[in-house]
C-alpha cells in the first residue's frame, strides 16, 4: 500500500534515486507484482528490503468517446448543478433559510459549469473532439529486494509459483 503523506521515508526530502537491491521476481502486471509482496508480508518476510519497480513506462490515453456540444454542455450543466447543491446547502446552513440559497446555488453553480466547460473546448477549434483518460503504465513490473535477504524472498515467492 502506497503511503499518500509521505510518512516513515527514510529520507524524505531527498532527490530521486534509481532503485537498488536484486529481482526476485518479475510480473506482467501490477497486480501480480503487488500479490508477490502481499504473499511475502503474509510470511513475516521484511518488506521494508522490497521495491515494485515498473519497467518501460508508456504514456496510454484512452478515448472514452466523441464530444460534442450538447455533450459539453450538459457536462458543465451537471458538474455546476452539483457544485452549486454544494455551496446553496452551505449557504443555507450559514443563513437559516435552505429553499433559496439552494435555488441561488444551484442557478450559479449551472452557469459556472457551462462557462467552465464551453470555454476550454471552444479554445481547442475542434481539433480535440472527444473525451480521454490517461494513465501511466508499464510493460513489466520488477520486485527487487535488499541483497541481504534476496535469496529468502526467492526462495518465498518459489513457493508461491507452485
């Protein structure tokens, strides 16, 4: 599991560093890669000597499907009713009254949500048409571990294999 907070690095602060230590296993997916140091934490193995390295990392854009301007419109209508239920529902805990504030945000937050989303995509003239989604991956996924203890993880995740 990935620490978000950045607590318990040993060097925090520190510039990147490429990763050491020896493979001890090599996954086509992260999924599998992340199984193989689940198993060797299920096994009281120290963890700590372990690193999931990805390997020919690729840039993939998804395309979700076309735009158009209805699309475009009812996106911002959508986002911005909901943004606005947000700050009306605020408002109206702030003020005492809910009917009002809630109508005022939910108007507001509407024509936010059109001019938000219709600017961008008028600024692109058409030469971006459709919705997307982008993700980092790799072709491979390398578990290293510390020297000291490589041969155990091997022999450990042997095990697993079978």
């Amino acid at each position: 599991m990935t620490n978000p907070l950045g607590a318990n690095t040993p060097r925090r602060g520190a510039l990147p560093e490429p990763p050491t230590g020896w493979p001890i296993g090599s996954y086509p997916t992260y999924a599998e890669a992340q199984r193989a140091v689940d198993y060797l934490s299920d096994q009281n193995f120290s963890v700590e000597d372990v690193t999931i390295v990805g390997v020919n990392l690729m840039q993939v854009e998804r395309v979700l499907g076309r735009l158009t301007w209805a699309k475009v419109i009812g996106g911002g209508v959508v986002s911005g009713a909901w943004l606005g239920v947000f700050f009306g529902l605020l408002l109206g805990i702030v003020t005492g009254g809910f009917l009002a504030p809630l109508i005022v945000g939910i108007v507001g937050g509407i024509i936010f949500g059109v001019i938000s989303t219709t600017i961008p995509y008028a600024a692109t003239r058409g030469t971006r048409d459709f919705a997307s989604s982008m993700q980092l991956v790799a072709g491979r996924y390398d578990v290293l571990c510390a020297p000291r203890t490589a041969e155990a993880a091997r022999d450990l995740l042997a095990k697993l294999a079978l």
